[in-house]
C-alpha cells in the first residue's frame, strides 16, 4: 500500500478544518449585509442556529461512519456536501432559502469536524500527536481573529455571496489533497449500518437542541411547546440508550463511557463547552450593555481568547507526553476555574483591560485542557473507535454549550426581570434592557431610566458570570478524578 503523506495530509485537514471553524465569524459579519439585501430580520437568528442543529447532532454519526469505511470516504463526502450547501447559501433569493441552505452546509461541517481530527490521531504517534494536535487548536483561535476582518473585505470589496462561495475553491482543494496524500487500510467487510440509533439520536438531539434555543426568546420556557420538545428529547432518547445496548454495531458504543478516563474527559468537556459559550455570548453584551461599547469593541473583548488558546495549545503540544495527560488537564482546568471564578468581579469601573487579562488565562486553560482531553481518549481506544470517540467528545462540548447557554439565559432574564418588572418607569423590561445594545437607542433612553437599565443589566449579566465560574469549577472538580495511571498512549 502506498505510504500516507502525512504533510499534505495536514495540510488538507486544516484548510477544512478553517472553513468549519471560520463559519460563524465571516457570516455573521455579513448578516446587516444580507438581511439588508434579502430582508427577513425576526429570522437572522436561524441562519446560525441551522448551521449549530445540522453540525452538532451528525458529529457522532459521521465519527461512526468513519470507523466503518474509513476517515478519507467520510471526509471527502462531507467537503462535497459543505460545498453544495455554501453554493447554495450564496444563490439564496429569500430568508427561508438560506435557513435551509444553512441546514445542508452545517451537515457538511459536522462530518469534517468529526472526522478532521481523528484523522491526525490516526496518522501521528501519542508523542507527534500533541504537537500537531497543538498547531491544530490554534487554527481556531487563528479563525476566529482573522474571520470578522475576511467577511468585512469580501462584503465590502466583492459581494456578500462570497462568504458562501469562497468555502468551495478551498474545500476543493482540500479533497483533491487528501485523496491523493491518504492511504489507509481498511478492513473490507459488510457492516450493518445503525440506522435506528442514528434516526432516534437525530430525532432527540434535534428536539433538545431547538427547545433550547427557541426556550426563553420565541417561546416561554414552560409553555407547552418548549415541554413537549423536552417530553421528545427524553422519550426518544431513552429508545436510544435502550436500542443501543442490543445494537450488534451501536452508532454510540457506551460501553466507552465505562472507561474512567473517557467518562472524566466526557463529563469535563460538557462543563467546558458551557463556559466557553457562556463567556462568547455574554462578554459581547457586558461591553455594550454595561460598558457603552461599540460592536467593534465588543469583538474585540473576546480576542484575548482566541490569543491565549493557540499558545498554550501550541507550548503544551510539544511537552503534553512528559508531563502527562492528567498534569496537562488539570494545569488547564485550575486555570479555567480561577479565570472565571475571576470573572465574577468585573465592574463598570475597571473597563476593559481587567477582562481582556482574565480571558487571555481562560483561553490558555481551554488550550490545555482540550489538547489533553483530545489526545488521551484517542489514545485509549483503538482505531475503529477512534472516530466514535473523537466526535463523542465534540459533541458532547457542543452540547454542554447549548445547554449552559439556555440556562445562563433563562437565570439572566430572571433577574432583569425581577428588577425592573414592578417599575412603572419601564414597559416590558427586557426588550427595553436589550435597547442597551443598540447605540442608537441607548442614546435615546432618558439618563434616569438608562441608570436603571444599566444596573439591571449589569446584575444579570453578573448571575450568568457567576453560572460561568460554577461551571468551571465544577469541571476543575471532575478533572480532579482524572485517571492516574500513566497507560501507554497507543492501545495494544
């Protein structure tokens, strides 16, 4: 067989890899843009919450999918679909149309972030693994700097389309790579595909999912609608565990969960996915909100993050084998924990530069602890679990972030609400809290009722921050447990 290129093969990973991670940046600059061209403002929030359903509930199929017939098959089918879908997206006459398209491009995007890092497990040893896994992390910190900059060019010098169009031309070469740098030998034989573990995890994940991002804005949380998408979410999901333990090639084995290590890693993840989303959706509002920011400023607020995460991923890459899987965790989590324990003290007062500093450590934590969580749960099983694996933990931090952000949410409306619903001075309380972060509005608002404003805010925003800490503390715990055997990296 012919010997695997393993630098292109890098390569093309993370070209694909960019294009998944740089998504909800380079869009959502192009958002005023295109809804300025196709109307349709109630529904800007589903081009990305289209894009999150699609994403988040495949990542496990297609990581099973990938121990079946191999990383290069799945990999490739999923670049052609992420291509279709942004094609699409950019001929979009109509709102609803790009929903859908959006739908069909996170499809593509769930099975190359399913696949892509798998892909590097398989072809680096333990000890390559965390340098390159290391270089790998910093591709999204990378992204995430460099997408709002792209998106502004390409709406600004070209048109909107080309936030979609571009993905094909990169993408395309990314396959083309990979199918010629890739070599892999796989075990031909007839696999029963699990397709009632499949439909009943979609089906479960899709109703959770979508109650917790219509829960609290389109729909109450305890109306009926939102109850009957919980009611599906568990009934479906209790088929699943059932079907799957009788399921002779189950989409999930949970038998993998019974390993100490993939538990701790699993449980931690989820805790850490809250964090961070809590922290990307809730800083932006404390700089506008409480700070009088700009959207510019906002963004920027967030940078540190995106700063501190490559180069920790980067300087622990390299070393992650000697010092092992569990100091590297819990270096990590104990940073995680302290900075947003730290956060709960931000203040009107102390600007800028107090949170910018915090989240630099922040990110630096979640650099370590997903190099590490990474590396030793590919490390611990072989290869035709090692797709399974690898999307399990993805997913299971996509989740986490869903559902801490849904809470962090419903706790700070709560408390808006509990300070400005018996003022007679403001009507409905929370749309004239969100008036905040419009300038335009902000400077409309009489001062005495901005002050209200402000302080109800800034005390909701506190209740999420300190959700935030609780959830990072708690993942600091749970590492805590963290195996500490030291196994060989590599499976016999």
């Amino acid at each position: 067989m012919a010997k695997t290129n393993r630098t292109a093969v890098v390569v093309a990973v993370m070209l694909a890899n960019f294009l998944a991670a740089i998504d909800v940046s380079i869009v959502g600059t192009a958002m005023p843009t295109i809804i300025g061209t196709l109307g349709g403002l109630p529904l800007m929030s589903w081009v990305f919450s289209a894009f999150l359903l699609a994403s988040t509930v495949t990542v496990p199929i297609y990581g099973k999918l990938s121990d079946l017939y191999g990383r290069k098959a799945i990999f490739m089918v999923s670049s052609i679909v992420l291509i279709i879908g942004s094609i699409l997206c950019g001929l979009s006459e109509t709102m609803v149309q790009l929903i859908i398209y959006r739908a069909i491009q996170g499809l593509g995007a769930g099975g190359i972030m399913a696949v892509a890092q798998t892909i590097l497990g398989d072809i680096f040893s333990a000890e390559e693994r965390g340098k390159i896994q290391g270089w790998f992390s910093g591709v999204w910190g990378v992204s995430a700097v460099i997408g709002p900059l792209l998106g502004g060019l390409i709406v600004n010098y070209i048109s909107w389309e080309w936030v979609f169009y571009i993905n094909g031309p990169i993408a395309l070469v990314a396959i083309l790579i990979l199918g010629t740098a890739l070599h892999e030998d796989i075990e031909r034989k007839k696999h029963k595909i699990d397709y009632i573990g499949s439909l009943t995890m979609t089906v479960s994940m899709t109703a959770l999912l979508f109650a917790l991002l219509t829960g609290g804005n389109q729909y109450a949380w305890f109306s009926p609608q939102i109850l009957a998408l919980f009611g599906v979410a568990a009934a479906v999901f209790v088929w699943f565990l059932y079907h799957e333990r009788k399921a002779s090639e189950p989409m999930l084995p949970l038998d993998l969960f019974k390993s100490p290590l993939i538990a701790v890693a699993s449980l931690a993840n989820f805790l850490l996915g809250a964090v961070l989303m809590g922290i990307t959706s809730y800083m932006p509002s404390y700089a506008q909100g409480v700070l009088g920011g700009t959207a510019t400023e906002a963004g920027m607020l967030l940078t540190p993050i995106s700063i501190g995460w490559p180069i920790a991923s980067i300087i622990g890459g390299p070393r992650m084998v000697k010092w092992g899987f569990r100091r590297t965790a819990l270096i990590g989590a104990t940073l995680v924990g302290i900075s947003s324990l730290l956060l709960t003290f931000v203040s009107q007062e102390m600007g800028y530069w107090y949170p910018m500093i915090v989240l630099v450590v922040l990110g630096m934590g979640m650099g370590l602890t997903t190099l590490a969580f990474l590396v030793s749960v590919q490390s611990a099983v072989t290869w035709n679990r090692r797709g399974i694996a690898t999307a399990s933990l993805q997913f299971i931090r996509s989740l986490g972030s869903a559902v801490g952000v849904a809470v962090m949410g419903a706790v700070m409306n709560a408390r808006i609400l509990g300070m400005l619903q018996d003022d007679p001075e403001v009507q409905a309380p929370l749309e004239a809290a969100n008036s905040l972060l419009d300038p335009e509005k902000r400077e409309l608002i009489e001062p005495s009722l901005l002050e209200k404003l402000s302080d109800a805010f800034a005390s909701g925003l506190h209740y999420a921050f300190l959700l935030v800490a609780i959830f990072g503390i708690g993942a600091l715990v749970i590492t805590l447990y963290y195996p500490r055997d030291k196994k060989k990296a590599q499976p016999e």
